[in-house]
C-alpha cells in the first residue's frame, strides 16, 4: 500500500511540479526591484504634490496588477511547468505579451520614475530630450502605433520560429531577452494609446485597428500551430509525455491558446477601448443638456462655456486665436489649431489630464498660467520663450488648452 501511494505521487505531474519548484532569483530579484523603485517614485509624488495626485490610487493599482501577473508568469510554477509543455510557456508569453503591457502603461510608470531623480536632474533630463531632435524623432517614431504594431509583430513571430525558440529554451540569457522582448514591445504599442499625441478619442479608435491587427497576426500563428500535423520544437517536447499528451496534442494546445484565449483577451481590450471611445460624447451631450435647460442657449454654446469654465475668467475661443497668433504651433503640436503641429516642445493636447507642470508644478490652472506668462521663474534654463503673454492672454489660452480633453 505504501508503495503504491508513492507511486502515485512520483507519477502525479503537479504534485511533482510544486515539489520541484524554486523561483528563479533573477525574475524575482528584476521584478522586486521595479515594484519597489515605482512605490519610491509614487511615494515622493504623493508627499510633493498630495496624496491622489501626479499618480493616482486607481494608476497604481493597474501597476500593482501588471507586476502580479509578471510574477504570475516568471516566478510562480508556471514559469517550472513551462520548461516542460509547450502550452504552459504559450500561456506565460500570452501574459507578458497581453496582459501585462496594458497594465504597466497605465500605472504612469515614467512619472513615477521621474520623481525619483531630484528636481535638478529632472530639469536637466527634460531640456536634454527636448534639445536632442534625433531622440525624439526616434522615440516619436517607434511609439507611431504602426510600427509599434510592426515591432511587436516582429517580436512575437521571432521568437517562436524553431530555431529561436529552442535557443531561448537552452540558454538564459536568450529566455531574459525573449521576455523582455514580449513586454516591451507590448508597451510600445500601448504607449501610443495611453499618451496619444492628439485627440484622445483618436488614439482609443487608432488603438483599436492596431489591437485588431494584432489579433490577427497572433491569431494567425496560433492557428498555424493549431493546424499543422508535425512538431515544430522537437526540442520542447520532452516533457508532454508526463502530462499525458503527445508533442503535438502539446503544441497544437498551445496554438490553441495563442488563437482562442488570446484573441479573447484583445477583444476585451478592444471592448474597453470602444467604451472609452463612445464616453465622452455621452458626458459631452449631457453637459449640454444640462447647459440648454439652465441657460436656454445653443448645446454648442452650452459646450464652449462649460470648457472655458475651467479656467476663470479665461476664454476658449480666444485662447484659440492666441495659439495661432503667437506662433506656438511652431514648437508645439496642439490640436485644433491649424499648422500648431511643432515637435521641439511637448505636445500640448490633453495638458488638463496631466499631472506636472514643467517637471515640478501641480497642473493646476493657475499654474499653467504663471508657466506661460513667465516661465523661467519656474524654471531658469528652460527653453520656454517669455513672450510677454499678459495675464487675460494667458487665461485664454489656458482655457483653450484645458478644453482639449
């Protein structure tokens, strides 16, 4: 009887499986380290500027999740069951490729990290990327949603080519780069939505056709693994045989995984995108109706007056004739206004859902007023003009900015 249990217990995969399991000290050790430098940065934002603010509780909670579901894939068993069956590595590069990019992204990691240089440095790092047209065209360039789509695309169909994929089974350093590869890329085509460049609701709509084309080429390698009738990784099919399948019942699980769940995963994506997308002209017709009934003016009326009520005293329309007439458009892109497509500065559209103001200011309104009316009182060295903008000018072109949400 005795030896019959411990039969069963050597012959039971998953009991065999959390027996055997160790974390692997380098996953551990990268991702303990990330957690704690973005609870660093959140903590210093929180202690300047409020607690909620520059970082919100509702972004640090998407981050909280994107490192639970990097531990999930590279530290828990899953990481050990994936040495052996093809379907559990798929599943671990569906999470770093799918799931935790979004999340990562929307916890305003790049904030966070900030602030845990000193005022000083953050300044000096801010003027360097503005100056340095190369890098930001570069960077402007590998976040453009379609080849950020590109690179990812090249990314996922890389790495599961057989020779690729057996090199990243043999040596660590290739596994390290493998995942980095699938998170990273992954970001770059999240950046792009997250921190559009224009119109928000354009970039959720951009981010649905390039989350579809997505879809598709991943959905399109599953189905090649799901379909085929020889085994692409000999080298990955060892293991299947203790779990009770064949190599190819293993990759064609696998396939499946790729093709079914994770194509499900960039529908529910895609889902969020189009909710967010439809949102704010429901908030905006409500403003409007609401604006009809108390004022008995037009909704388009009703629509200007509510935006430039953010800013007192401030005007959208003429902050919008400013824009133009004093030439910001020349530095900055800033939607809305013809010609204001300038890449030396930041863009300017979306500024009220930021956080900081030239690295240092809460984005108060008032603020944003006294950095454009005199900028190196803040700042000293940046490269902000002071145009002489007085303080109704400024106002207005706040109020325009402000409306641009």
């Amino acid at each position: 009887m005795m030896l019959s249990s411990v039969s069963v217990v050597s012959s039971n995969p998953w009991l065999a499986l959390f027996r055997d399991w160790r974390p692997d000290a380098g996953p551990t050790i990268a991702i303990m380290v990330v957690a704690l430098l973005y609870a660093a940065g959140v903590r210093r934002v929180w202690h300047r500027v409020g607690r909620d603010r520059g970082v919100r509780r509702a972004q640090a909670a998407w981050f909280a999740g994107g490192i639970a579901v990097l531990a999930v894939a590279l530290v828990s068993p899953l990481d050990r069951m994936g040495e052996e069956l093809f379907a559990a590595h798929m599943t671990q590069h569906m999470l770093l490729a799918i799931v935790a990019p979004p999340l990562l992204m929307l916890g305003a990691p790049e904030l966070a990290l900030l602030w845990l240089l000193p005022a000083s440095a953050r300044r000096r790092l801010a003027r360097a990327v503005n100056r340095t047209t190369l890098l930001r065209r570069a960077w402007l360039a590998a976040t453009a949603p379609a080849v950020a789509w590109l690179v990812h695309a090249v990314a996922i169909w890389s790495w599961h080519l057989p020779r690729l994929y057996t090199l990243a089974l043999r040596s660590d350093a290739a596994h390290a780069a493998e995942h980095l590869s699938f998170v990273g890329t992954g970001a770059l085509v999240w950046w792009a939505i997250v921190h559009p460049r224009g119109q928000r609701r354009t970039a959720y709509a951009v981010g649905i056709l390039t989350l579809f084309a997505t879809a598709t080429q991943t959905g399109i390698l599953g189905a090649l693994l799901t379909l085929t009738h020889r085994v692409w990784i000999p080298a990955q099919s060892a293991g299947a045989a203790a779990w009770g399948l064949t190599p190819i019942e293993d990759q064609q699980l696998a396939g499946l995984i790729m093709w079914v769940p994770g194509g499900l995963l960039y529908v529910v994506a895609m889902a969020a995108l189009f909710l967010a997308w439809i949102e704010s002209p429901s908030h905006a017709r409500k403003r409007a109706a609401r604006a009809v009934l108390a004022v008995g003016v037009t909704a388009a009326g009703a629509c200007s007056r509510a935006a430039a009520s953010a800013v007192p005293g401030g005007d959208v329309a003429r902050g919008k004739t400013a824009i133009a007439a004093m030439g910001c458009g020349a530095c900055h892109t800033v939607s809305g206004v013809p010609g204001a497509n300038g890449e030396v500065g930041p863009p300017l559209s979306d500024v009220a859902r930021r956080s900081i103001i030239a690295g240092e200011l809460a984005n108060t309104p008032d603020n944003m007023v006294r950095w454009i009316r005199d900028p190196q009182a803040i700042e000293a060295n940046t490269a902000m003009p002071n145009l002489g903008v007085s303080d109704q000018t400024a106002r207005d072109i706040v109020a325009y900015l402000y409306s641009r949400q």
